[in-house]
C-alpha cells in the first residue's frame, strides 16, 4: 500500500463488530512505507457505592485524573489535604499509577500565579519540566494515586 491508501479494519466494542475505514500515513523513517496507528485502551466497566457525577465543562482529556480523585475522596470525609491549598494533575490509570500529561508549563505557572505552593504531577519528564517554571513552588512528583495520599500525609504540615 501507499501512503494515503484506505484500509478497512474491522473494530469491536463490546459485542459488536463495527467495520471501519481508515487511510494510511507515510511512516516518518520511511516516507514510502505506508502505516496506520492505532490506541488502545483497556476497557473497564467500575461500580461504585455511590453516585459520582464530575461536570468538567469543556476541558477535555484525562490531566484532571488525579485532582478528581483527590477530591472525591476529600469530599468522602477523608482528610486528604491536610489543611493545604494543593494543585494536582496526571492521568489515572486503571492501576492507580499516574500517567503523564501535557501542558505542565502552563499549568505549573497557572497554579504559581494562584498563589498554591503545592503541586502535585507525574514523576519524571512531567517533573523534571514543571520545577524549571515553579520558581518557589513545591513539586511533588508522584508515580501512583497512593503515593499522593502518602506525600500529602507525610509533607510538613502548614504553618497555623
């Protein structure tokens, strides 16, 4: 095939089977070689004991996973922040690990300029790019949705 070629694939969801028509790229090692791309995501289906409905507006895309979490468990009475205005972002995984996302200088300076002196992002590249635009803000990289609650536990508490 070339690049730009359709190719029919074959999706399912759930039990169905849903045929698709999707065209092909150039490959960007190989201009000739034809490829397609596809993501994929494990399907869950979670029941929880209790309605949890999260009206995002029209922000898109999985950064608020770990702020969402922390703040459903706060709102479960569960003492999460421990009296701190604390700022978080990280995709959820279905494992609990905290996924990276985009947008970190952005977000670290839009936390700073809020005053927060405490955000919470995932570990390593997501890190590493959020303490060059802290200026005096903590970072706290984190891998998993337990070891938030854990630093948030173990940080130095604020001054009364």
């Amino acid at each position: 095939m070339k690049p730009g070629s359709p190719v029919r694939l074959t999706v399912r969801r759930g039990k169905e089977l849903t045929p698709l028509t999707v065209r092909t790229i150039a490959d960007p090692h190989d201009a000739k070689r034809a490829i397609i791309g596809i993501f994929v995501a494990p399907a869950a289906s979670i029941k929880l004991p209790l309605k949890v409905t999260i009206d995002s507006g029209d922000i898109g895309g999985p950064s608020a996973g770990l702020a969402f979490a922390l703040d459903l468990l706060e709102r479960l009475g569960k003492d999460v922040d421990h009296g701190r205005r604390i700022a978080a972002t990280g995709e959820i995984n279905l494992d609990g690990s905290v996924g990276p996302v985009g947008g970190i200088p952005q977000k670290t300076i839009g936390v700073r300029n809020s005053g927060i002196r405490l955000f919470l992002v995932p570990a390593g590249d997501n890190a590493a790019e959020a303490r060059r635009y802290a200026h005096g803000m903590r970072i706290v990289p984190v891998k998993s949705f337990r070891q938030a609650l854990q630093s948030l536990a173990t940080l130095s508490k604020p001054a009364a």
